[in-house]
C-alpha cells in the first residue's frame, strides 16, 4: 500500500459517519470561516465591532471581562501549542510527556474554570441589566449558546479523562487528525478511539468556527494597529467661551 492510499483506508474504516464528521464538516467549516471573515469585512465593515455595552454597566464587566479574555486567552495558546506543535517536538526539546500532561493539566483546568467564570459573569449581566439585554439580539444570544457549550465542554473532557480518569493523550490522536486537514491528507481514523466528550467539543468547536464570521466574534481577529498611526482628533465647540476660564485679553474669539 502506498502512503497516498493510506488516509483514504483509513477514511473508509472509519465509516460514512466518520467521513462526515471528521473530514467533510472541517472542510465546510475552514471555507465558510474564511470566506465569510472575507465577506463580511468586504460587505459590513460598520458592523465589524463588539458593541460595547460598557455605557449601560461598567461594574460586572470591569470582572467579567478581563476573567474571561485571559483565560480563553491562555485556552487558545494552550490549543495552539498542543494540536500544531508535534509530540516529538517537545520531547526532542527535553520536556517529557509526565511533564507536558502535568502543565496542561494544571494551567488548561485553571484558565478554563478562569474562562467559564468570567463568561458566567458576563451572561449573568447582560440578562439583568435592563439596557444591555435590550441590546442582545438573537445572534448574540446563539453566539452565547454556543461559546459556552464549546467551552464547557472542553473543560469537561480535560477534567474526566486527566483529573478524574486515568489520562488521555490527545496529542497521539486528535492532533495528528486536526494536523492531517490542514496536509490535505485526513484521516478520520485517528479520531475512532477518542473520548465521547472530545469528541463533542470537536464537533461544537467546528461549527462554532463555522458560525464565527457572522458574530461579534469577529473582532477578536483585529489588531487596532490603525491607532498607532492615525492623525489626532480635533473638536472644536459652538460655545461662545471655550473651557471654564475666561479667555485672556486679546485672545477672545471674533466669529462663530
């Protein structure tokens, strides 16, 4: 067998279902959170903004939000790290894999109770305060929906399968799948053995990337370098008398 006919094998031990799950719904996934991060830049450049609610209610979202923006912070480097970096990598870099599990274990189960708490906080104000629910739409509320059953569902896996169970290394399966898309060589095969709760935060993950595009999501892809560069702003009043003093002689505005 040659080693170009080996992911479709695998593909076809994995079943139909497999298939779907594991090659065709990542595919869909990646097309539609490129393209519609290019569509909705091209088509709604106004819309491509948080809405910041910080007018109406400033006290939970001073918690709140540093809660979660640096624990999802750490979550995503956490990921970044364990799906695209390989497992013989770390261990050519001298870090065993008891010493790799016990790092992810300890900081991944931090940042994600760090992360759920703040994101708890979050939907707790934007349902009680009058003015910021006001300005909830359904969008938001299925992007809510969604984040956190991603979310929760993550934290679920690590704390079963590497608190409470006896350990999982992702890295001997899910990774090289998630790895293998991105080659153009999947093999769902990989992902047969994996944890049901990995599996179902896979799963919400991707549709979550799916749905991304088209939420307030967006604007955690945006840099604001264009502050550092653009011209300052200069407003000007209508009042006859300019600030709280009066103006000194010779200085006293001559038109409107």
């Amino acid at each position: 067998m040659t080693a170009s006919a080996q992911p479709y094998t695998l593909a076809a031990e994995a079943g139909t279902g497999g298939t779907l799950l594991w090659v065709v719904l990542p595919y869909i996934a990646l097309a539609i959170f490129v393209l519609g991060h290019v569509w909705r830049y091209r088509y709604d450049k106004f819309g491509w903004t948080t809405r910041s609610s910080q007018l109406y209610e400033r006290r939970l979202l001073r918690i709140g939000s540093p809660l979660f923006h640096f624990g999802i912070l750490v979550v995503l480097l956490g990921h970044i790290g364990g799906l695209l970096i390989p497992k013989s990598w770390t261990e050519a870099a001298g870090i065993s894999e008891h010493m790799y599990h016990i790092g992810a274990v300890v900081l991944g189960t931090i940042a994600g109770v760090a992360t759920v708490g703040g994101l708890a906080i979050l939907i707790y104000r934007r349902r009680t305060v009058g003015p910021v629910f006001s300005a909830t739409t359904r969008n938001d509320k299925a992007m809510y929906v969604s984040l956190t059953l991603t979310i929760v569902l993550g934290l679920a896996a690590t704390v079963a399968a590497n608190v409470v169970g006896g350990g999982y290394d992702y890295r001997e399966t899910i990774s090289p799948w998630f790895r293998s898309i991105f080659y153009l060589q999947p093999d769902p095969a990989l992902m047969s053995g994996a944890p049901v709760l990995f599996k179902l935060h896979a799963i919400s993950a991707l549709l979550l990337f799916a749905a991304w595009p088209f939420t307030r999501l967006v604007h955690m892809l945006t840099a604001p370098l264009g502050y550092l560069t653009r011209p300052y702003i200069v407003y000007r009043s209508r009042d006859v008398q300019l600030g709280a003093r009066a103006p000194h002689r010779g200085w006293e505005r001559t038109g409107s």
